[in-house]
C-alpha cells in the first residue's frame, strides 16, 4: 500500500513516517520548498515539494497514493488573528480533500485537535468527543481554523463520500522534535527557565503513540468519527515534577497567580507588536495555561488501540534526541 504523508517535518509527521515504515508501507511525503529536514534524512521515502495551497501539487503528490494522512498545519498563535494560518489550515485541507475524491483514496486521516471539543477542569470527568467546540473564546485563528478545516472534512464525507476519520491529539511529547515545539517545554525546564508554574493543565501523550494509533486508523476505526489521541492529564505543577524528575533537574516551585500570569501575557503581547518579536507567551497562551483542558481518550483506545506509554518514557525519548543533537544548551 502507498500512502502519503503531509507534513512530515514536523515532531507527529517525523514519527509518523517511521511507524508507516515499520510496516512495510510504500511513504512519500509532502514538504514545503527548499526543505527536507535531518529528521527525514536517509529515510527510503520519495519527496514531493509544493505549497499545501497550491491544488495542483497537492493533487501530484496524491496521485497514486492508497491513503493519505494530512498532519500538515501552521501551528503559529501570534498575532492571534492570522490569514496564514486559515489559509494553510483550511484552503490546505479543503485541496486535500478535493485531491483525495478526485484520486479516489481509500483513507484519509486528517490531524485535528483537542481543542475542537469541549474540555473539561474535571479530572474524574473530562472531555470527549461528543462536547461542543469552546476554545473560539480565545480568539486564536490556529484554533479556529483547526475546527473549520474539521468540520469541512466531515461535511465532506456525508455530502461526497469522502472516506475519512479524524484524529485528534492533545499536547504532543517525544523525538525528533527538531523545531523544537513540544519540546521547548523540557529544554524550559531542564534550563532552568521556567519561573514557576500556572494553575492550569492539559492532557499529554507520547507522541509514539499518536503516529501508532494514526498508523491503526488506515485500516480500523469508522469513517467519519473523531478520536481524541491523549493520556495523561496533569495539572502544571505535576507535569513539570514529571519533566524535571526524568532529566535530572528540579522542578520549578513558585506558584503564579492567574492575574500576574495574565499581565505578563498581555503586556508581552503588547511589546511584541511594537518591537516586532516573536513572544513565547502570549495574552491568549496565558489565558489558556490558567485553567485545565483535561480529555478522554477511551474512544480511541477501544478503536484505534491507542497505547498508554507513560509521559515519563516520553519525555526521556525527547531528552535523548535532544542530547544527541545538541540541543541541551541552545537558548529558544
């Protein structure tokens, strides 16, 4: 079987890649022009260079193909209002999809998110598949965009016959995180630089896990349906415990109230607009690490067979790419 990969540069599409392999599956991928990353190199795979916008690459690359598993997306939150980021997100999706029924492929996987549905500050009750979308609160176009390209895949497998299913991962942990992005939290924390924690927290997962189960959903699953991709959800404090314990380092001790979180994020925002910088934290990134996003992946469990590899193992398996690629020391 031949499938595709957009996206593969990224930590999800790295690992994806190497899981299809595994396999046996014939891979080829779609990569922006001019690059081909050390995550990728000397893998047997065939190359396609385009823009995700551009339907008539996206339509070469697909061509052929069994399946194709869409990962690719601009995962940037500032400015928090972005056409970019729509036009990569969804334009990008809507040429996949078109590209997928005109090439009558027999599985797409598209890569959502969590944030797509209802999370919950509940630990013994947290979020589903079946909860409505409250994240548009936060103004961000990534989150928005990510919904609106979910919903026009869906849309298209009850109006066109698409035969597609839909994942949908929470925060994402492992190797070859090259960027890094996922991992810019456990460079944060073996540093030293993370002041304190928030009282927010959110659910994580190997990011090993996600490609597995993703590679599954070629051949399980239902068309049609969503599947959250998560583990475990820890409050701040705890997953910074977890970081620090598994590189050797403590954890950060203060606690930051929300209000001082909040000004910091703002008034971040406000000087990177004048001074033209990229801010690791942002009004809306301080908003959402106040309060708790918290998810069940039962669903994807039972149908998908998800596995539960601990987030310590996770991290360890980042920290080690990490060290191997001489990243311990560079300052993000």
């Amino acid at each position: 079987m031949e499938v595709l990969v957009t996206g593969p540069d990224g930590v999800l599409g790295s690992n994806l890649v190497r899981e299809l392999l595994k396999r046996n599956y014939k891979v080829s991928v779609f990569l922006e022009k001019g690059k081909d990353p050390i995550t990728l190199k000397e893998l047997p795979i065939d190359r396609y260079f385009g823009n995700i916008v551009d339907f008539e690459a996206v339509n070469n690359a697909v061509k052929g193909k069994d399946a194709v598993l869409h990962c690719a997306a601009s995962t940037s939150v500032f400015p928090a209002r972005n056409p970019i980021v729509n036009s990569v997100n969804v334009k990008g999706t809507e040429n996949i999809v078109n590209s997928c029924i005109e090439n009558k492929i027999q599985r797409l996987i598209y890569v959502g998110t969590a944030n797509s549905f209802a999370f919950s500050n509940d630990i013994s009750n947290p979020g589903t598949e079946k909860g409505p979308y409250l994240s548009e609160k936060y103004g961000l176009d990534y989150m928005d965009s990510k919904k609106q390209a979910q919903e026009l895949v869906l849309k298209a497998v009850k109006e066109r016959n698409l035969p597609a299913i839909v994942v949908n991962p929470t925060f994402m942990i492992g190797p070859y995180d090259s960027r890094p992005s996922s991992g810019a939290m456990i460079l944060g924390v073996y540093q030293r630089r993370v002041p304190g924690y928030t009282l927010g927290g959110k659910n994580y997962v190997a990011v090993k896990d996600v490609a597995y189960a993703m590679a599954n959903a070629i051949t399980m699953g239902r068309i049609g349906e969503c599947y959250i991709l998560g583990n475990a959800n820890l409050t701040y404090k705890e997953a910074f415990e977890t970081i620090a314990s598994s590189v050797g380092v403590k954890p950060p001790k203060r606690k930051l109230s929300n209000f001082i979180v909040v000004t910091y994020g703002t008034l971040n925002s406000w000087f990177a607009k004048i001074f033209k910088y990229h801010p690791a934290v942002t009004r809306e990134l301080a908003i959402i690490s106040c309060e708790k996003h918290f998810y069940s992946p039962e669903k994807a469990r039972k149908e998908l067979l998800l596995p539960e590899t601990p987030l310590s193992q996770a991290i360890e398996e980042c920290f080690e790419w990490f060290k191997q690629n001489d990243y311990l020391n560079k300052k993000l």
